[in-house]
C-alpha cells in the first residue's frame, strides 16, 4: 500500500508551489472536487516506497480549511484509501530572530494562538477554561527528518512552534504579545490547527510546513516577498517528500 500523504494548502498559488516540487517524484493523477476545496492528486514512486500526494486548496482560515480537511480525509477514509499523514503547507509569517523572510519553518508544535478567552489578568487558552485545546504537538520523529531533509537540500529553515490566528498581526504590540506568550513560535499563519484539528480527528499525523513571507509585526505591504515564500515552499516539498514517503507517521498528541 502506498503512503498517503495529503498537503493542504490556502490557496491555489501555494499549491501550485507544491505541485511544482512534486513534479519530479509524482505525476498528475487526476482532479476531484471535495466540498469547499479542490483536490490535486499525485502518484509516484520515491525510494524504496510507493508515496500518493493529493494536494488540496483548502480555503484561508482555520475554520474553512478544518472543513474542507474534514470533507478530503472523510473521502479518502470511505475510498478505503486514508492518508497517513496531513501537512499544513503555505506562506506565512516569521517572528523577527527567529524566521526571517525567504526562510522555512517546520512545526514542533501547532497552535491556536486566539482559542481561550480574554481576560482582566490576561489571555487564558481553552486548557485552563476547562475544555477544548488549542497545541497538537508534533513529535521529534517527524520534524527531525523534515529538517534534516531541508539542511541536507541547503534550504534555510528553523524548527519551533506555528501559532493560528484568525487576525493577520498588524502591530508590534501583538507581536510582542504572542512573541511573551509563546516563546517557541516561529511563525504565524491561519490555517495550521484546523487542518490539524480535521487530522486528529482521523487519527492522521499532522506537521506545518511555512515559507516565511513577511515579519510578524507592524503590517507593511510593501515589505511582503510572497514570490520568494512560493519558490522556497516548492523546493521545500521537493527535499521533504521523499523524507516523508518512508516515514512510519503516527498521531499527534
Ligand atoms: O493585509 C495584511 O496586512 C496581510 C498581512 C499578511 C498576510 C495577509 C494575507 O491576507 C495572507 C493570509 C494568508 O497567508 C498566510 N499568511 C501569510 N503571512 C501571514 C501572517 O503574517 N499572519 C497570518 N497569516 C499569514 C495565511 O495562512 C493565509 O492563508 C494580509
């Protein structure tokens, strides 16, 4: 049986980065709609393992993407065929020091960074409400040879945690303010806990996959390099594919 990995990304430009770094290891094996997003799918051979990649455009936020994951690895489950692994792959944004632009993050952990409540004290997450939770972290067996596989392409890339927020950070205040909160943060994007969410939920591994596109901090439009972000996510899912192919993934905690 082949490996089954499912790349979930926002939007078509980004999976079009990653179809591209596929492109020498999986050939096109058709097209197929899921609801709210659009499967691309891939089969090849790399190494000794058979790998399957479906690439799904899964919609920007965490709640689209969690639904259109949820409707892709439900699909697959009933096809008899389910993914072993789902990676939240995109373009995101870096915390100064730790991601600079044109960098790659691999997640150790992925985190709701606004799932809990406001309070006069502070920001308590839903842990400590007493429901829910808001880390999937993902085990050292499968970020150490992700990152091995993109030191050993030369690609630059950090390892630390991926926060999910529903608010693009604009001001050096918030980034401050998750910078204190969540000191491993590497990155922050808007889809990486409900694709993970959507994963656990099947019983699938789950890692996040980011191309730093701008800084985390005072919002500055002219400063993005989204085309950059784009060309590091193809040569990332290029390293890292056959890495993944022969993994044994197992289930977040
Ligand atoms: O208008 C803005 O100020 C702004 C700043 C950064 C990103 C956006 C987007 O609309 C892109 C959202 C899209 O890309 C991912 N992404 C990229 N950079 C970030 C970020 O700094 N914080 C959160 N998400 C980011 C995200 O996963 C979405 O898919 C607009």
């Amino acid at each position: 049986m082949p490996h089954r990995i499912l790349i979930v990304t926002a939007v078509a430009a980004e999976a079009d980065s990653v179809a591209g770094g596929l492109a020498d290891l999986a050939r096109p094996a058709g097209e197929l709609p899921v609801p709210g997003g659009l499967l691309l799918r891939r089969y090849g051979t790399t190494g000794p393992a058979d790998v399957s990649v479906d690439v799904l455009v899964g919609g920007v936020g965490p709640a689209a993407v969690a639904a259109s994951t949820g409707a892709a690895l439900a699909r697959a489950a009933l096809a008899g065929e389910p993914y072993h692994l789902v990676v939240s792959a995109g373009i995101a944004g870096g915390f100064p020091g730790r991601a600079p632009l044109g960098s790659l993050v691999v997640s150790d952990a992925v985190v709701a960074a606004d799932l809990g409540a406001d309070t006069p004290e502070g920001y308590l997450p839903v842990e400590e409400l007493g429901f829910g939770r808001s880390v999937h972290a993902v085990p050292a067996a499968l970020t150490g040879p992700v990152a091995a596989a993109l030191a050993a392409a030369g690609l630059p890339h950090t390892t630390g945690g991926v926060l999910t927020v529903s608010t693009v950070t604009g001001t050096a205040v918030r980034a401050a303010e998750l910078a204190a909160r969540h000191p491993g943060a590497a990155a922050e994007a808007m889809e990486g806990f409900g694709v993970a969410e959507a994963a656990a939920a099947h019983g699938a591994a789950v890692l996040e996959l980011r191309a730093v596109s701008n800084a985390v901090g005072p919002r500055d439009r002219a400063a993005w390099r989204i085309g950059e972000a784009l060309t590091a996510l193809r040569a990332a899912t290029a390293a890292l594919v056959p890495a993944l192919g022969t993994l044994e993934a197992r289930p977040c905690s």
